[in-house]
C-alpha cells in the first residue's frame, strides 16, 4: 500500500486551474489526495483538469468561476463546502487582463501616463477583488478547524515593471492582503502566503512570441538561466505551503524564480 497523501481528505479549490500553473497545481494537489474544485473562467479548461486528474485516479469537480465577479467567487466557495463538506485549502491563482468587456491572456505594455482606467480596473477585480473575496468566503469554513491560503505576486511589482502598472500594483495590493490575513487570522490557525512564480507558462510563451529577444534578454538574467516548470519547480512549493509542514509559516513572500529577485 503506498503513503497516505500529504493533502489527504482534504479540500482544495485552485482558481485558474484550467490550464498553465493553475492546473499544474490542481493536478498534483489531487495526487497528493486532496478533493480538488477546479475553478477557471473556461468551463471547456476546467472539464479537461478535471478529466487529467480523474484518470490518474485523482478527486476533482469543475467549477466555471469568473473571479472578476463577486457573486461568482462567493459561489464557488460555497460549492466547494456544499460538495465536499469542507475547505482546508484555498489557492487564489487566477489573474486576467485587458478590460472586461476584452479580457486578455496577458498584459499589454502601454505606458503610466496612459493607462486605461477600464484596464486597471479589471486587472485589480480578477487579481486583488477575487483574491480578497475568496478569501473572506472561506474565513467562515477555516475558523474552527484552520486552513491555508496561498496566494500569488509577481517579481513585475516588486520591482515595478515599465508598461505594467495595473498588474504591479494588483499583485502588490495582493501582498499587502495577505500579511493583514496572516496578522489577524493566525490566532484561527490559518495560514496565509504568498508565492511570487517565475514559470514557463502559456502567458511566457505568448511574450516569447510577442517579443523574442525580451523574452531571452529577461530568461539570461535569471541566475539558474531558466524558467521555472510549472510541475517540477513551482507547483511542488505551492503544495508545501498547504501541508503541515509548513504550519509555522505565515505572511511570507516565497519567491520560487530561480534567483531573479536576489537584488530586491
């Protein structure tokens, strides 16, 4: 008989899980025996994660979620504890941007003095709004019996990227967030982090394309010279962060990026 697995009888619910980091995460979370609800804007990306972890033997139900939308990300919390009974593990991945009448895969550089407010605007609702009202949807399911919370940031607004000001400060305001939550929530046992990814993901790939020689400018000064895999380097930490071996850890910036905010 092999281990018990390390998020055994658990319930976790991972937003952008239908593809990239999001699904890198769901896929090993299940593997390591939790009940997966895989959110994603893509009801077409959650049934094909679901689908994945299902023939590996894997829990896990879709979830169609657009975490710019209050009501949505209300919701699929309280579908997570409506299905499988609890909520021990919430992992707030997802980010869009463009506007919401055009969300985009990425974003596109365009200058401070010029930033659309319709932009900032939905770039702040799916990164820091969906992150903020799952987390206050699932405080209710982790105050009796703890919890952990994961969510992202990016080395773009530690160091304040040039042409991203929307997605700076989202993922700042979104670090900000979490060390309130840590602060006050640790007497619940409830653990809040964050990790700052540098990843081969389909938005990397997109930029690549976009811009080849940016891509490889920014790739060559990574210390370990590489981007991380989403399934060998980053989705491994995210699932540290949820287990108990990290109980003590809390209101921390993990920067899983091979090196690249050595300088910050």
């Amino acid at each position: 008989m092999g281990r018990p697995g390390r998020l055994a009888g658990q319930t976790a619910i991972v937003t952008g899980a239908g593809r990239g980091l999001g699904r890198a995460i769901a896929e090993l979370y299940a593997r390591e025996g939790a009940r997966v609800v895989v959110a994603s804007r893509s009801a077409l990306g959650c049934a094909a994660a679901v689908k994945s972890i299902e023939a590996a033997g894997g829990t896990a139900i879709a979830k169609p979620t657009n975490v710019g939308v209050k009501s949505d990300v209300v919701d699929m919390v309280g579908f997570a504890v409506e299905t499988y009974g609890s909520l021990d593990v919430l992992v707030n991945n997802a980010q869009s941007w463009g506007t919401r009448e055009q969300p985009t895969g990425l974003p596109v550089p365009t200058p401070l003095e010029s930033f659309d407010d319709a932009e900032l605007e939905w770039t702040f609702d799916t990164g820091f709004r969906g992150t903020f009202w799952a987390m206050q949807a699932a405080f209710p399911h982790m105050r009796e019996r703890g919890g952990r919370i994961i969510n992202f940031a990016s080395g773009y607004g530690v160091i304040g990227n040039a042409g991203t000001v929307g997605y700076n400060i989202t993922k700042e305001a979104v670090r900000a967030l979490t060390r309130t939550a840590a602060r006050e929530w640790a007497r619940y046992a409830i653990t809040a982090n964050v990790v700052a990814p540098t990843a081969r993901t389909d938005s990397a790939d997109e930029i690549e394309r976009a811009n080849p020689d940016g891509m490889a400018a920014a790739i060559a000064a990574i210390p370990m010279g590489r981007l991380g895999d989403p399934r060998l380097d980053i989705a491994p930490a995210v699932l540290f962060l949820a287990t108990d071996d990290a109980r003590y850890v809390t209101g921390q910036t993990l920067g899983v990026d091979g090196g690249s905010l050595l300088h910050a």
